[in-house]
C-alpha cells in the first residue's frame, strides 16, 4: 500500500475553488498585456483597458479548466519518453534561478558564475535521484540579455535529462524557443515531443507582468509545458491565514490557466506554486517554513481535484549553510511532497529562500530523493508469509546475514544511499563532515562526466549558431 499523507478535507477543497471563482469575477486580475486584454473582451469579460484590470466569468474559468490535459509528459533530448506528469507519480528535479553560489571552501555565499554553470550540468547528468535538470543558476558574469538562453545552452550542450526552466524577458523566450527547435527540428516535432517545461509566475497579489503573460501565451502556441508558480507570501502579500492563502493561490493559478486556453486549447500546463510565509521578527520569505510546505502539498491536493499534474518548490532550504536546518528542512519538504503525490517537485540544492545553490547540497539531496522514492512504495510482503521457515532458518543459523531470503530481498526491500550518507561504525576511521563527504562526490561526478553524444553534427551547429547570435560578442564557447 502506497502512503499517502493530506491536510484538506474534500468539504474544503470544495469551498477553496468555489472563493476563488468569486475571486476571479468579482475582484478580476491585473493583465498588463493588450493583446490578450482584447481577447479577453472578446470572449465577452469586462476589461478595464485603462487599469489594465479584468474580471474572468466563473463559466470561462470552468471552460478553460475543462481544455485543460491531465497529464504532462516530457522526452530528454535524444527524443525518449522520460517523464510523466499524472496521478501520483513522483520526479525531482533541482530548484531554479540562483543568483548565489555556496563556496565550501570559504565557506560563503558568492555570486554565480559561468564555471558554476557548467559544473552544475556536469553535476546533475550524474545524480541517479534527480529525475530532470533545470537552469538553476544565473550566471553574473554573461551579458544581461543572454542570463536566461545560456542556461538552456549550456543544459542543452552537457545533459540529456528533461529541463525545467524559464525566461526572464520576451526576446529571451524567442532564443530560447529557437534553440529548442534546433534540437527538435521542427514546432511540430517540439509540440510532439517537449524537453523542456517552462515557469510562469504570476506576482501576488492577482497581478501578471507582460512577460510571464506574453511567456504563458507563446508556450501555449508552440505546446511547450508551463507550470504555473503562484507566491502567496502568508501575511505580507497574501492573508495570513493558510487557507486565505490557498483561495489566492488557486485564483491566481486559474487566472494563469485561462490565459493558457485561450491562447491554444489543450496546451499542457502543470498545477504549482512556491508559496512561503513572511516572518514578521526577521522581515523575512520563509519558503521552507512548516506552513509553506504544508501550503505546497494543500493546493496539490486542490490541483488533483480539479484533475491537473502538480508541481512545487518544496524539498529546499532557507538556511545559508549545509546545516542541520538545511537537513531537515529539505528532508521534510521532500517526504511531505511525495507523500502528496506532487507530480514535479522542485528545490533540491536550493539554500537561503531559494536564491543560493550548494552543489554539495544537491549530492545530499539526491540521497534525500532516493529515500523519498523508497518510502513511497510503502511495506509488502516479500517472501515472508508464511514465515515459519524464515525463523525456522533463523533460530537455527542465529543470523539470515547469508541467507537467500537476505540475498534476494536486501536491495528490493532496502535502500542503499551513496557514500554522502555517513553509516561507518568505525570509531578509528578518519572524521569527515557532511560537507566534506559531499564535496568528495561532487568533484568524482564532475570528473566522471563525459559530453552527451545523443544531437546530430546538424543539431549542434543550429544550437551554437543561435546563442552566437543572441550572444553577440561575449563567447560561449564550451
């Protein structure tokens, strides 16, 4: 039996999307994107062209819902079925878009760079639990105009996983649209076969920018993935309390899903968010508070309800080190999320309110991850009813340690986390701490990377032609 863990009784979820239906006809949401504002009009909603403002009619809402797939799925770059978003199933995948990087040997916080890009992808090909890649880290010392695409490039160049990522600007969504056909081939072979998943944020409260709108709309067209991560901050941009939050959450979630709809019927969209809790002593985000991810495996369970994949930023750290607080912080998130059943979870290796990445830490994680996929196929009998001639075995040899029952069963029943997980009973052994251990595996995985060889000569080229050009003088060359 597979354990499952909830906080919202059927009564309430009910409730939830019912509010934010009112929400979203009575109070509407600001759309700063003309386009999309006249079409809007035309489906017959009230549109203030003046504010920017309008109200979504809970028939539209539904109708939109209604187009919406179930499922997601998502092929590495050689074109290989690799993930599928639906029902319960589980993938991990690190947390995204870190302006810092956690320097172990300082050890500090530091901006990120172009060389902790490339390790990071180098990194994540070898981490057997970390199911999809993402753009994690923004790299300061690449011109503004390409700290988006060049992520896509780099991930694209030394990985083959499925990429989680988005892009930070309108021109930067058209080159990172251009180097995912050079991989494809063609929209309809993209639309077929997507690598990559975009994320579009609407900002609390009720608002969506020209950009994630114009972003939602554009990867509706060409049938890229979107998932949706809503921010209810609890208490500062959002109502303190966690189902207030969680009937913004849902509003702001619907309203990003009509503009999906009616920009491409059917486009495939993923039920998410990153919602945190505002820490009135320290003026500060909290996204790995117990409430936050409590919030994350609630509007899960509302996303399941109204039959759509899920997706959550949970499973990270707000500490600034590879601490005990990180350990556990990480390790809850990311128990809780699979016990929810959330389809992509987002945030291993992620530290200090998601904007600092630990390579050590995402080693870590990967374990975590393991862990988290053991736990999720629960406890059933192997070879153990009737057990008379197990302990019959038992009373007589006094251990099972070689016993066939032991030899067949250990790894099914078992999991074996890798050398990042200390369990030496040694007391003569060198000490070595966490991030050591950690920092060990990270440069043997480093080293142990070999280039993907899965695009064509063809492909290549059109990807590297591409970044030249939004690249203009800066190189890219790696």
């Amino acid at each position: 039996m597979r354990p499952r863990v909830s906080f919202l009784g059927e009564d309430l979820i009910a409730q939830i999307i019912d509010e934010a239906y009112q929400l979203l006809e009575t109070r509407g949401v600001n759309l700063n994107h003309d386009l999309l504002l006249g079409k809007l009009s035309d489906l017959g909603c009230r549109v203030d062209a003046q504010r920017r403002w309008v109200w979504l009619p809970s028939e539209l809402v539904r109708e939109c819902l209604a187009s919406c797939p179930h499922e997601v799925r998502l092929w590495n770059t050689a074109g290989t079925a690799y993930g599928d978003l639906s029902g319960d199933a589980v993938h991990f995948t690190p947390g995204s878009a870190a302006i810092k990087m956690l320097d172990p040997s300082a050890p500090a916080m530091r901006l990120a760079a172009v060389a902790d890009m490339l390790r990071f992808c180098r990194l994540v090909e070898g981490l057997e639990h970390i199911d999809f890649s993402s753009t994690a880290i923004v790299p300061s010392d690449v011109p503004e105009q390409i700290g988006d695409s060049i992520r896509l490039y780099a991930l694209l160049k030394l990985t083959t996983k499925p990429i989680v990522t988005g892009a930070f600007s309108i021109a930067g969504f058209d080159v990172m649209t251009d180097l995912q056909l050079a991989v494809r081939g063609t929209r309809e072979a993209l639309r077929a076969k997507p690598f990559a998943m975009f994320s579009c944020c609407p900002t609390s409260p009720l608002k969506w920018s020209d950009v994630t709108s114009d972003n939602t709309m554009k990867c509706a067209q060409l049938g890229i993935p979107v998932e949706f991560i809503s921010m209810p901050l609890a208490g500062l941009a959002a109502p303190v309390t966690l189902v207030g939050c969680l009937i913004q959450h849902t509003a702001e979630t619907l309203s990003g899903i009509v503009i999906s709809q009616i920009s491409n019927p059917g486009a495939p969209i993923v039920y998410g968010g990153s919602p945190g809790t505002f820490d009135m002593r320290t003026m500060s985000a909290a996204i790995a508070s117990l409430e936050a991810q409590m919030l994350a495996c609630a509007y899960a369970e509302i996303g399941k309800r109204l039959g759509l994949p899920t997706q959550a930023y949970i499973g990270l750290s707000d500490s600034r080190d590879l601490d005990g607080q990180a350990g556990f912080e990480s390790g809850t998130g990311a128990y809780l999320a699979a016990l929810a059943g959330i389809n992509s979870v987002s945030g291993p290796g992620m530290l200090y309110f998601e904007s600092c990445l630990s390579l050590e830490k995402l080693v870590f994680d990967n374990e975590i991850c393991g862990m988290a996929k053991r736990l999720l196929r629960g406890i059933e009998p192997r070879e153990d009813l009737p057990s008379g001639g197990l302990f019959d075995e038992l009373l007589r040899e006094r251990t099972l340690l070689a016993s066939d029952h032991t030899l067949r069963n250990f790894r099914l029943d078992h999991f074996i986390p890798g050398p990042t997980i200390n369990r030496t009973q040694n007391d003569s052994a060198p000490y070595v701490t966490l991030t050591g251990r950690a920092r060990a595996q990270v440069e043997s995985l480093v080293a142990k990377h070999q280039p993907p060889t899965v695009l064509g000569a063809d492909q290549t080229r059109e990807l590297e032609k591409v970044m030249k050009h939004a690249a203009g003088d800066y190189r890219v060359d790696f």
